[in-house]
C-alpha cells in the first residue's frame, strides 16, 4: 500500500462519510489505477468502507432515534444475504465479476445523481414557499 | 401499512442487500437507504434516521461480508492500519463535512464519474 493508495482512500472515504458515495470508486482507483483483480479490489474495498463508516456513523447518528426494531432484522436477514452473495461469488468468473459491479456503478451514478436534483428543486420549493 | 407486506418488503429487501454486499464488496448500502427513506415516507421512523440506520445495518453486513474475503487472503496488520487510518479519518471528515455544506455540485461530478466508469467496465 503506497502513499498514492493511502491518498486515495483518505479521499474515497470524504465521500463516502459525507453519504454521497466513495466505497466504488475506491474499488475503481484499485482496478484502474492499481491494475488490481476485481475480487482482490472489493476485498481491500470493504476493509475501507468499513473503517470510514464505523468513523463516520456517530456523527450521523448523533440525536436521532434509529429504528432498531427494522434494524436489527435487516442486518441478521442481510448477513444470510452476504454468506449467499459470497457462495455466489466463488462461481463468477473475474470478467463477469467487473461486468455486474460496471452495472451497479451506473446505476448507483443515475441515482446519485437524481438525488441530488431533488434536492435542489426541494430548496427552491422551500425558497419560493418563505 | 399491512404487517405481511412491511415484513415481505423487510425480508427482499435485507436478502437482496446482503446479497448484492457478498457479491459486490458494496451496493447494499443504497438498497437499504432506500428502504429506510420508504419508512420514513410513510412516517413509520424519524425524519434523517433513513441514511444513519442503512449505515448501521451495512457495517455488521460488511464485517461479515469481509471476513467471506479476507479468510482467502493473507492480510498483515501493517497493511490493514495503512489503509483502515486514512480511510476511518476521511469518513469522520465526511460526516463533519456533510452537517455544514449540502454538495450538490460535488455530488453531480462523482454521478458522472461513477456513471463513466461502470461503462468502461462494462465495455
């Protein structure tokens, strides 16, 4: 892991604290930049992601009261639904791998970007309301 | 809304998130926003609670998730400090960041690259 690398995460994880994104983008700059293989990349991705949420989370959480009782079974329900998305990633080869993560880029960048249209038209509403 | 409905939602929900995390090493975390903002829409949770409580439900998922990756691979503790440093203080400037400006612009300019990338990766 070089300085560039180190960089680059400390980058990525502004993003993703601030809830706008960043956990791929990282896994871009591994397998663009670093010539890393896509498996090998989302590893060292969830090793970052899970260090830049865990910082971020009390910040986010700070007075609000979270729904533990949708919480909690998501989490246990979503832990089946990784073993099974890991089972799953043990029959995919490397290219199809890129493949389905390249579709969830797209994806997650359409909605990422209506997003923060919404906004916008949100706070001129509120303008326009005052 | 109907139980049997809110615990099917749930259950697709949290079966497809933790799925698509398994498989992808990320994208659960905007499935679970999602339900979370459904929530909220119809008032069952608090206004703002959607992003932090998508975020607590993905860290056990990741750590799970990590550990289906990591067991095939030899990770020294010199590396994991390396990268779990920056990236933690990158992510505590991020949420102190995120309370103070709404970065719309910035938001607009990591769509299109997020969007630029998955096409080269697909094509």
């Amino acid at each position: 892991m070089s300085l560039l690398d180190m960089a680059a995460a400390l980058v990525t994880a502004v993003l993703a604290g601030t809830g706008i994104g960043g956990g791929g983008l990282y896994v871009i700059w591994l397998t663009s930049v670093r010539s890393m293989a896509q498996s090998t990349a989302q590893c060292i991705n969830l090793l970052f992601f899970l260090s830049a949420a865990a910082a971020a989370l009390p910040f986010h959480v700070k007075s609000k009261r979270l729904p533990l009782k949708f919480i909690i079974p998501c989490a246990l329900l979503g832990t089946v639904g990784t073993l099974f998305g890991g089972n799953l990633r043990g029959m995919i080869d490397e290219n199809t791998l890129r493949m389905l993560f390249g579709i969830l880029l797209i994806l997650a960048g359409i909605r990422s970007f209506f997003a923060g249209n919404r906004q916008k038209t949100t706070k001129r509403e509120d303008v326009s309301r005052d | 809304m109907n139980k049997v409905l809110l615990s099917a939602v749930l259950l697709g929900t949290a079966l497809a998130g933790g799925a698509v995390n398994g498989l992808l090493g990320t994208g659960g975390g905007i499935i679970f926003t999602y339900f979370f903002k459904y929530l909220e829409k119809r008032g069952m949770t608090d206004k703002g609670s959607a992003f932090p409580s998508a975020m607590a439900v993905i860290l056990p998922i990741s750590l799970i998730s990590f550990t289906t990756y990591a067991a095939a691979w030899d990770m020294t503790l010199p590396f994991i400090l390396r990268l779990a440093i920056p990236s933690a203080a990158g992510g505590l400037a991020g949420a102190y960041l995120s309370s103070r400006v709404k970065p719309v612009i910035l938001e607009r300019v990591f769509s299109a690259l997020v969007i630029y990338a998955g096409a080269r990766m697909i094509f």
